[in-house]
C-alpha cells in the first residue's frame, strides 16, 4: 500500500512540474523594451526578459502578440508565441506581462541586396547568400544599402502580472474624479 502511495505522489508531481511554463527566475535582469530595439544585434540569438502590455494578440493567427513597454507606448516588440499560444486570447490585451525568449532579428530589406547588384559583377556571388543577420547588414553597408532591421522574440516563458489592489484602487480614484468634473 505505501509503495502505491509513493508511486502516485511520485507521478503526480512529474505530471505537475511538466505541466507548468518555465518562469523567469528572481535575478533574471529585466530589460526595456527600448534597449532591446534599440541595440537588436547586440541581443540576437540570447535569451532576455523585459515586462510590458499586451496592446494585440493576432486574431488571424493567435501565434503572436504586441508588447509596449509599460511606461513608454512608443516602443513595443513582436513576441511569437510559440507552444504557448493556446495559453492567450484576445482577452489578454491590455493586461501587464512579464515576458522571457530568444530575441531573433531579421532584415526586412534585404531583397534591396540583390535588386541593387543585379547584373553587377560580384565574382561568383549569388544572391545575398548570408548566413546571419550581422553577416547580411554587414554586406547592405558595404554596398551603400541601410538596413531596416526588426527585432522579435521567441517565447520561452511568460508571467501575466497583476495589477496591485492599491494600484487598481486609486486607477478607480482617478475614474470617478474624472467622471465628476
């Protein structure tokens, strides 16, 4: 009896710990999403957190979402959710997020590459043919061509973050004013 006790205690916290999204650890640096932007190639390829909310979630798809960053709207990055996806829905927007993935970078002119050296003679070069993203803007400067790169995440793991009572209390403090006036 105590062999099948211990069994099933063994398997349900096996189950339980499968089931749960990795969560960012308490001294993982939280970055802004500025400094993510800002600098992409700097992060390409590493794993980052940053905190935001979550202004769209694709309707059309629901693989991805839009974060802004909590204190400044003007800066946001695209967040592909990955094998969470079933995890959001278009309920989710508007609400804070704690967000930890692989920042990805992608050149989004880089046709521009090849359409400005065709039928130049590059010694046997072929198309744009590069191997990363550092690579390919390395080739657009030589050639006079600025890069617009994009920056998005991969979604590793994520935390939605409640809003405090007191914070939410005053929020409404503010409404009913608001509504006074």
């Amino acid at each position: 009896m105590f062999k099948k006790i211990a069994i099933l205690a063994v398997l349900g916290v096996i189950f339980y710990s499968c089931s749960q999204a990795p969560q960012p650890t308490e001294d993982t640096q939280v970055y802004k999403i500025a400094e993510l932007v800002a600098e992409p190639l700097g992060f390409d390829g590493k794993e980052v957190t940053f905190e935001g909310t979550i202004t769209h979630i694709c309707r059309h798809s629901g693989n991805k979402m839009r974060v802004n960053q909590l204190e400044d709207a003007d800066f946001s990055i695209m967040v592909m959710l990955e094998e969470f996806q079933t995890q959001f829905s278009p309920d989710f927007e508007g609400r804070n997020v704690k967000v930890t993935g692989l920042l990805k970078t992608s050149v989004r002119n880089i046709d521009q590459l090849e359409e400005d050296h065709e039928g130049h003679d590059h010694e046997g070069e072929e198309g744009h043919g590069c191997s990363s993203t550092e690579e390919a803007v390395k080739r657009m400067q030589e050639r006079g061509i600025t890069p617009d790169i994009i920056a998005f995440i991969e979604m590793t793991g994520f935390e939605i973050i409640e809003v405090a009572a007191a914070e939410e209390a005053e929020a409404e403090e503010e409404v009913i004013e608001i509504a006074e006036v």
